[in-house]
DNA sequence: CTGAAAGCGCTTACAG
DNA sequence: CTGAAAGCGCTTACAG
C-alpha cells in the first residue's frame, strides 16, 4: 500500500486534510506546502498557484496546534481584565480583538473575575499562560510580583493599559490631568461647595486610577483655596449602585455641595439619578461632572472628560504587535491617550 | 552524552521544563508522567506523588499545543458575538468564561464585528475553527447555511443563544411571552393608545428576537381590540441614541401614544431621556415598559420584563460542556430562560 | 527554488 | 501499575 494514500484517506476519514495531503495533491513535498502557503520567499509562482489550489480543494487549514508545536509561537494574545462584563473592559477587549485578528492574531479572554469576592481577583497562573499566548495585555489589572516574575520567566510580552505593569509598557489617560480638567471645570462655574465620588478604600490598592483622580482633585480645591470637607467624599464601589445609595445619603443633608465630581460616568448616572429621585435639580440645584463619555452620557446629557477607550485597546495591541515578532520592546513607553472635556447639561454656575 | 541530560538542558535554557525531563527527575517514563499528571487511573500512589514533586520542581505545564496535536482535543470554547463591547453579549461571553474555566477551558473570543457595516457582520471561517476549538457558542449569530456545513464537516459541537442554529440547541428566552409580559403590562393599567419601539428592518433577517417581539407586541393589542399604528411603531437601531433620536421626532407630534412598549432596557433609556428633555412626564404622560432589566434599570427606575442573561450564558456553557466530552447532543434541546415583569416607576395608569 | 529529515512535546494503544 | 514506541501535523535548518 502506498503510505501517502493510507494517510490522506485517513486524513479525509476525519475530515481534516492535512499537509501530506496537500503535497500529494500539488505533486510537491510538505516543506514546499508549508513555505508557499505562509507566503514565505523562494516559492516558484506556478508552484504556488498549484499549492493553492489543492488546498482550496481540500479545504485545508493548517492544525495550529501543530504549527505551534513546530514554530513555539501559538498566534493567540490574551486580555486579561477583572470584569469581563463591564462597558470599559468590554469596550477594550473588543477592540483588540477587532485590531489583532487582521495580522492573524486570536484573542483568549482571561476573566480575572471572582466569584463573590470583588476585591480580590483570581491570579494570573502559568495554566492559563504557559506556551498558550505569544503575549498578553492587561487592563487594570494590579500585577503581583510573583505574577511579574512568571511572566519574565515565561517570557511572553506584555503591555499594560491603565494600571501600570512594572517594566512593561503603559497605555493610559493622564489620570490626575483628567481629574483636574473636571474639577476646574465646576470651580470655573464659580462652585465652591464641591464634593467627590468614588474615592476607593485602600484594599483596592495596587489600582492606580481612583487614588489618581482623587489627589488631583483635593489639588485642584487646594490651589483655589476651597477645602475638601469629607463628609462630601464618597466612596462608593465604582458602580453606578453604589453611586446612587451614596449619593442618596449626601443629599438628604442639611449641608449639601453645589457641584459633584465623579470619577467615571457610570457612578454619575447613579448620582444624577439620586439628585432626581430627590427632587434636587441638575444642574440649577447640583452640578455633577464625571469621567469617561460613556455611551449613554450624551443621551442622557452629562458633562463629562472624554477617554477613548476603544483608541487605548488600539494602541496596546499597536504597541504588543512588534514584540509578538521578537522586537525588543521598550519597558518604560508610556502612551498617554488623549483627554477632553465635554460640557454638557449636567453642570452649571450654582444657585 | 546522556540524551536524557541534554534534553533537560535544553528545556531550561527556554525556560520551559518538558514531559522528559519530569519523567527523568521522577525517574519514570514520561508515559508514566503524562498518566499520574492528568490524574488517570492506574498510577500508583507513591509514583504520582514523585511525579508531582518533580513538576511542581520544575514549574512544569504541560504544552497545550502538543496535548491538542496528540489528542485532538484544544481545550478552548469559541464564543461568536456579533458586537463584543455590548452588554448582553459581555455579560454571556464572561459568564460562560467564567463557567468553563472551572473544567479547564478558556475561551477565544470570535467578534464577528465588521468595521464599518452593522448590518454585515464577518463569516465563520475555518481559519478560526479547524482544528482549533472544542465547540462554540454562538450568541445572537444568524449562522449562514454555508457555516453551517462548515461547522458540520468540522464536527464542532456548537450551542446557539437567542438566534437558533438549525439542528443545535438553543439557549433563549421566549421573545413573544417577554413582549407579551411588557405590552399586557401596559394594557392592564389600561392604555389604548400605545406605540412600540424596536421594530428593525429586514435586512437584518435572521435575528429573530426583534420580530418575535414585534410580532407579540402586535398580538397582544389585537386581541384587545386596539389597533396598531404603524407611525407609532418605530424602528431604532437597537441603540439608546437611535430610540432617543426616534422617540424624539414621535413625542414632538401632535397624536402621541400614552404607552410605548420598547424592545430593549437601553432603547428605552433613550426613550424616557427623548421625553423628560421635551417636558414629557414619565409616567404620568407617558408609560414606558422595556425587555431586559439592564443593570441600569433598577437605578432609573424603569419597569421592564427580566431576563436571566448570566443564567444564560451558564445554560449555554453547561450544554455544551458533556457535548466536548464526546456525549451526543440532544440537537432540538431548547431551554428556555425564565423571565418576569418588573414593575417600576416608568409605568403607570394613563392621564 | 525544492526536498529529506529532524524535531517540536505531548498522548495513546499495546505489551508486559 | 509501567514503559517503549508510534504517531499527531506541522516548521526549520541543511543540502542541493
């Protein structure tokens, strides 16, 4: 029995052509299959239609795990995110995905999520790393340093969007600067009764963002002689919930600020929600300005400092692509995306 | 040499410790190694624990790509949405991530997004599936007759969410009963003159959750005797901005409806924002029902019909999952997701 | 420009 | 319970 037949009847048994089928077919040997269908130089033109061809013919798709297996590299990136479910690392995932599947490139999802805990996300571990992704992007996500050290060893690059990974580069928006452009933005209303919402308590420490915009903030009041009264900083978990419960409370007082600062717009929304419920008018009663440009900000009319979120997924897998070809990357870039005020509805002079 | 030595040495100057050089430390055969990892029967107790002793010694994890290429099996479920940043299709692709990691699968993410076009998405192709996934979950995906027979010759087992996959199970919930729900809701507290918002054109056929909506809604006011107005029933792009654009233009009229059932929570965000900026007042001018209790809509108040998207995902994961271990598929299984009426502030008697 | 052959690192019958 | 060996399907120097 010939051995090339018994392969490619085997191969066809399964419904998977492989190479020796395809080299069979074109009357050339699997090394020529392999060079001329990834487009490699030194392939005869007329070699290469014919390799085409068969192929086509076989509906053959080269097995990547065998590729892999032979090459080390595995054309997958993974996104690792602490809640898969929410707008801005959804917004992200999605549009790396949509940049690295046009060199080829497959995306896993690393869903960091915890099942009831919410401060404590699970680890990165080599399972889920190991001879699996040519590299990985983080998004807010506090790498340990155990977790550094598994990647260096594993050697697989990484690029940080947000919260910054030690020695790798950073994507981000000038967190304090957008902090500042919305505080100065109600202290120029003339406000100077200003609170803030979603200063995170410190277990959250190790994410860089909310801390940023709080300090910038306190700054801003400080430099224009207002002071930062806490009864009027709230916490809040970073849900629109949260928001809307703290925001409820505040209020209710006696003593109410003229102007909230909110550090994204989700938690906006639930504020400007509580305002309503309580019959406090946004803006003549209460100015609220967050962080973001949120899809529903425009519809639902909230001055906000725009982030482009989807522009930060492009730029870290623009910044990834090189290294996954064995470039050198350099460990200190930081891409600082850009920022904006909006000014809409929901602020205005007070009183 | 020692073939043995240099293997191993090899394997550390990568960085990677192999099955050889486990089997060499725990002075068995890397069969042996392969067996005692993988926890298989018929591996002595003592042996194992020298096996796991060495791994561990060795940061040893097993090559996903040579485990695929021997057994044929990749351990990655492909999620296909067609909008990866919306939330409905997070919210499935993170609880189904979230649900089959714990049996040792990750998940690719297939955004089948085209660019520009919304209403063309990109095909299932076998460069995304061959030899590459264990199964897919299509979430809200009219899979072609061409990827049909694709994912057939494939022999991929494949679970459909809200979109039926013809001669696959199907994971949903029952569009017309949750239109129903909505549009009885209203008719109860004894509107006549009620609108519906989400009726897409039919270019975007295939998709069957919006005209089995429509369809109900139309019933429901048929069997009560009150006519459907065709300049009452708008289209929207399944957007808050298109709803908030549409509802816009119907309120400003001078025949306005005193209800309006809308086909999703976000549309009907737009819908009640559309109103409160022309001074109409929800919901003593204008009642407004939607479908999905979006995280949202607790927090502004809107009475919607709730589906269990998270549960859905799971249904859709637990599926699947006996499916990838070789049991066969029930292919005309259908689990319907529970839903039910949420009644809040943005429904009330009419006037 | 092309081919023969080694090698990537596992799993899986098959023996024992 | 364990091992030797074949095989999974590619890629990549190495020759020519």
């Amino acid at each position: 029995m010939d051995p090339n037949a018994s392969r490619s009847s085997a191969g066809r048994s399964r419904g998977h052509a492989t190479i020796h089928d395809v080299a069979a077919a074109a009357g050339v040997s699997v090394a020529t299959v392999s060079r001329a269908l990834r487009g490699l130089d030194r392939v005869n033109e007329t070699t290469r239609e014919r390799v085409f061809a068969a192929a086509d013919e076989l509906h053959y798709v080269a097995s990547p795990s065998a590729s892999s297996l032979a090459s080390g590299r595995t054309g997958v990136i993974g996104v690792a995110v602490p809640f898969g479910d929410r707008w801005f690392f959804a917004t992200v995932l999605s549009s790396i995905a949509r940049r690295v599947r046009a060199e080829g490139y497959q995306v896993m999802l690393l869903d960091l999520e915890q099942q009831g805990q919410h401060e404590k996300r699970l680890p990165l571990t080599s399972d889920m790393l190991a001879k699996r992704l040519d590299g990985i992007i983080t998004v807010n996500i506090a790498v340990t340093g155990a977790e550094t050290a598994l990647i260096d060893r594993l050697g697989i690059p990484l690029v940080s969007v947000g919260t910054r990974v030690p020695g790798r580069p950073l994507v981000r928006i000038d967190d304090a600067a957008a902090a500042r452009l919305a505080t100065e933005h109600v202290v120029a209303l003339g406000h100077t009764r200003i609170g803030y919402v979603g200063r995170v308590p410190p277990q959250s420490a190790g994410l860089t963002t909310p801390a940023h915009r709080f300090e910038a903030f306190s700054e801003v009041l400080t430099e224009h002689g207002i002071s930062v009264r806490s009864a009027w900083v709230l916490g809040s978990d970073w849900t629109m919930d949260d928001a809307f419960r703290d925001a409820t409370t505040l209020l209710t007082r006696a003593q109410r600020p003229t102007a909230l600062v909110v550090g994204s717009d989700e938690m906006a929304f639930g504020v400007m929600n509580a305002a309503r419920r309580l019959g406090v008018q946004v803006p003549s009663d209460l100015s609220v300005v967050g962080i973001d440009d949120h899809p529903f900000s425009d519809v639902l009319d909230v001055s906000t400092v725009r982030q482009d979120v989807v522009g930060q997924g492009l730029a870290a897998a623009e910044i990834l692509l090189p290294a996954l070809r064995g470039r050198r990357q350099d460990p200190s870039l930081i891409h600082t995306s850009e920022i904006r005020l909006i000014e809409r509805g929901s602020t205005a002079r007070p009183g």
